[in-house]
C-alpha cells in the first residue's frame, strides 16, 4: 500500500513536469478556430486558441518561474544560513539574520504583485520576487540545521588543516542540512507554485495572452460552461503537481523519521 500511494504521488507530480519540460518539443499542429469550439483534441480557449496546443507549452512558465524562485532561494539563503552557523562573529551573524527577520511579516502575495505590476509581463521580476521572499525562511532553516555541526569538532580539526571555507561548509556542514532540506523541499515548491500562480491568475503578472496554466484558467474562468476543458485542463495539472509534491515531501518526512528513531 504504501508503495501504491508513493507511485500515486510521484506520478501526480511527474506528468504535469514531464508536459511542462517536454511539451514544448511535441510536434502538435496548433490551430486556430472559433471561441469555445470543440476542435481539436481539448477545444479552443475564448480567443479560439487550441487547449491542447496551450498545455504543452504554458506549463514551463507555470511551473518553471516556481522551480527557478526555489533554486533561486536554496542558492541565497542556503549561503546566508551557512554563513551565518559557521561564522566565530555574532556581528556578523546578526547582520547576516536580522534584515531578513524585517522580510518574515510581510505578506507574500501582496510583494510580489506590487513587484510584478512594476515590471509588468517580466518572468524574471517575478521569479526574483518569488525566491526572495523565501530567503528568509531558507535562511532560518539552513542555519538552525547546521549550527550543530558547523560548531563541532570535525569542523575545527578541518579549519586546522587549513581546508577552505567551501570545502568545510559544502562537503561536511552542507551535508547535515540534506535531510530537514528535503523535507522542506516540498512545501516550499508547493508555496513558489501557488504564488506563482496567483499572480498571474489575479492578471498581475504575464501577459493575458501568454499560455501560461494560471493565465489560461483565470482567462477562460468565464466560459466553463462553454468550453470546460479550457479551464479544467490546466487547472488540474497545477492541482495535480502541487499535490504529488506535497505527499512527496509528507513520505519524506516520515522515512527520516523513522530513520531517526532506529538510529536512536
């Protein structure tokens, strides 16, 4: 059963990036007709665009602005949060922290539409916005994951050896961060997706026009009745990622655990 259920979930998860990674490339004739028809595989959107021909390519926005936001955020905070652990200087591990703490109260979805209405249509502006606001929390984690072994004597004997500071903090202290960073793997594309999504559901962000999931749903909400595929189609593949990843990380968090309590 549970192997069941963590197929389930890695499929849930895997279409919906197998379609934004490679739909791009299928060689699908696209065409054109009238508003809410039933041509083509899945029927046109309201400006008589193919559904079909829109899910193959609208998904490397919608999901690829998420995935970057989180690379993005791992990167930046990731290296704060190291910084911070190994650091002898409590100047400069409150200098490194404290900014971020002002970023932690602020509304997330109310900063990055501000972000993108300034930068209107631009993919990068959001996905900056996306991954900035998860510093923070990055930062926090990854600090408080390696403080234990950042402070330790394996890292002290190292720096006698005069090893260098990407040497002692990627090959040993970077690995004891591996496990409470897989667990929040997770819930952190699931968030980038969401937020991802809303702006560009809200009209905040791409273009009307653009194919992007979020863009399509938000366009076409007024011809459900119509045409529903139109609207059900890429609505399902962000609710079928974000949910494939969610019991991921979930399947993830109970193996450590357990792993935890053998051990112990």
């Amino acid at each position: 059963m549970g192997r069941l259920r963590g197929g389930a979930a890695l499929g849930l998860a895997l279409v919906p990036l197998v379609v934004a990674v490679f739909g791009p490339f299928v060689p699908y004739d696209a065409r054109e007709g009238l508003p809410y028809s039933s041509e083509g595989l899945l029927g046109t959107d309201g400006l008589g665009r193919d559904v079909f021909g829109l899910l193959l390519v609208g998904g490397r926005s919608a999901l690829g602005m998420a995935l970057g936001a989180v690379v993005l955020a791992y990167v930046v905070g990731g290296l704060i949060g190291l910084t911070a652990a190994s650091t002898r200087h409590r100047w400069l591990d409150e200098g490194l922290m404290r900014p971020l703490d002002v970023l932690l109260p602020l509304p997330s979805l109310l900063v990055i539409s501000v972000v993108a209405v300034g930068w209107r249509a631009s993919a990068v502006a959001i996905t900056v916005a996306v991954a900035m606001m998860n510093v923070p929390t990055v930062a926090r984690l990854v600090r408080a994951a390696a403080l234990d072994a950042a402070s330790g004597p394996v890292v002290e004997a190292l720096r006698m050896q005069r090893e260098s500071w990407f040497r002692i903090q990627l090959g040993y202290v970077g690995r004891s961060v591996l496990g409470p960073v897989a667990a929040d793997l997770g819930t952190r594309i699931t968030l980038a997706v969401f937020l991802v999504a809303s702006v560009n559901f809200l009209g905040l962000g791409l273009s009307p026009t653009a194919p992007d999931w979020a863009v399509t749903v938000s366009r076409n909400r007024e011809g459900l009745l119509l045409q529903p595929w139109s609207v059900l189609a890429p609505a399902l593949l962000l609710v079928s990622f974000t949910l494939g990843f969610n019991l991921l990380a979930d399947r993830l968090v109970h193996r450590s655990r357990r792993l935890v309590e053998s051990r112990a």
